[in-house]
C-alpha cells in the first residue's frame, strides 16, 4: 500500500515528516555500523532486500487513489536484519520506487511510513512478545513472528494510512470502511503466508542470516 499522490493537507505532510526523521534518527543511530562494515554478508543480505523489495514492490493492484495494495515483505527483512537496518533496507527500496515513477516524491515520507517503519517497528515488538514468552517450540518463532507478524504489521499500516487518508478529509469513514477496511483482512493472509515461508526457509536453510533468531533457545 502507498500514496500515489499527495493526498495529505500541509500540516498532515509536515507532522509526518517529523515523525519520519524522528524513527529514522533512531534507526541510524541503532545500527552497528562497524558490523555492516565489516560483515560481507550483512552487507550481502541489507542491499539484497532493498532491490528485492523495491522490484516486489513495482506490482500493486489499484482500489481507489492512496488505496494501492502490495506485498511488503518487511516483517522478514525485519527478522533478517534486525528493525533499524530493515527501515533502512526498505527507505532504500523506496528509493527505487520513486526512481521508476510508481511513487511521488512527495509522498516519500508518509510512504516511508506507512510502508517500512510502521510494519518494521510492529514486527520487531511481536519477536520481542515471542522472546519474552520465551517458547521452546521453533515453530512459535516461524508462527508468532513470521506468519502472525507479518499478518499484523499490515494490518497495522493499513490502519495508519486510514487514518492518514481520513483525517485529511480525502475519505469519509464509511468509504474507507467500504473500499479497504474490511478487506484488511484478506490482505493479511498472503502477507503473512509469503512472510512465513520465507522465514520457514531461511530457518532450515541458511538460520544464521535471521539475526534475531537464537538457535540454542530451539534445541
């Protein structure tokens, strides 16, 4: 989901500009950037995601003007690299978005928003939940945080951008309703089947590239 077009009154734009820069200082400033440095395979999977995602990120099916539906993917990134780099990953992917014209410049912020850092910062406080649960299942990772993560932080974007859209007057509440809320959850199940399978994989395949996983909490 993004806004193709500058739906937003100017103090909507300028109030989510400033909580934009606010998580993103906070996201730059969590990362190790000593390890991403160092690490050819941190660097391999951060630069990976952003031009994986931001090619995913070309097909979206239209329901009205700032009602555009996507995969995001983010809740695995989120996983991979931890909710700092993942923002990053993502704000990078947007990048490529705007490069191709499927988004305004405008709007980067409030996409960047809604699109990376409301399904990052989501998606890291449910594996934090599933961490202080303390499972001893693998499968509680693979569901919590990956299906059922993922399946949340969308939800939750979609929230956000409704509110967004509804406060700006560009929607009344019964439209938003009729045109995209109550297909939220429909939106929810691939999102989370897509995440999870890409979290099952790398959990058997390749466990050390999802950084928030502890493998000896499984054994």
């Amino acid at each position: 989901m993004g806004m193709t077009e500058n739906l937003l009154s100017t103090s909507q734009w300028v109030i989510t500009l400033l909580i934009f820069l606010v998580i993103l200082v906070r996201a730059v400033r969590s990362i190790d950037w000593q390890a991403v440095r160092t690490d050819n395979a941190l660097q391999h999977s951060l630069f990976g995601a952003a031009v994986v995602l931001g090619f995913v990120w070309q097909l979206r099916a239209g329901i009205s003007a700032g009602l555009a539906i996507h995969i995001f993917g983010i809740t695995v990134i989120t996983l991979m690299l931890g909710w700092a780099l993942a923002v990053l990953a993502g704000l990078l992917a947007l990048v490529i978005t705007v490069i191709t014209g499927r988004e305004p410049l405008i709007m980067f912020a409030a996409n960047g928003l809604i699109t990376v850092m409301v399904p990052a910062i989501v998606s890291h406080g449910i594996m934090l939940w599933e961490r202080r649960r303390d499972f001893r299942n693998f499968f509680a990772y693979i569901f919590f945080c990956g299906f059922f993560g993922a399946g949340i932080s969308v939800a939750a974007a979609g929230v956000v951008m409704c509110l967004m859209l509804w406060t700006s007057g560009v929607y009344t509440f019964d439209q938003l309703v009729h045109e995209y809320i109550r297909y939220l959850p429909l939106f929810m199940i691939p999102e989370g089947f897509v995440n999870g399978a890409f979290v099952t994989g790398l959990m058997v395949f390749h466990p050390d590239r999802l950084t928030t996983l502890n493998q000896r909490r499984y054994q």
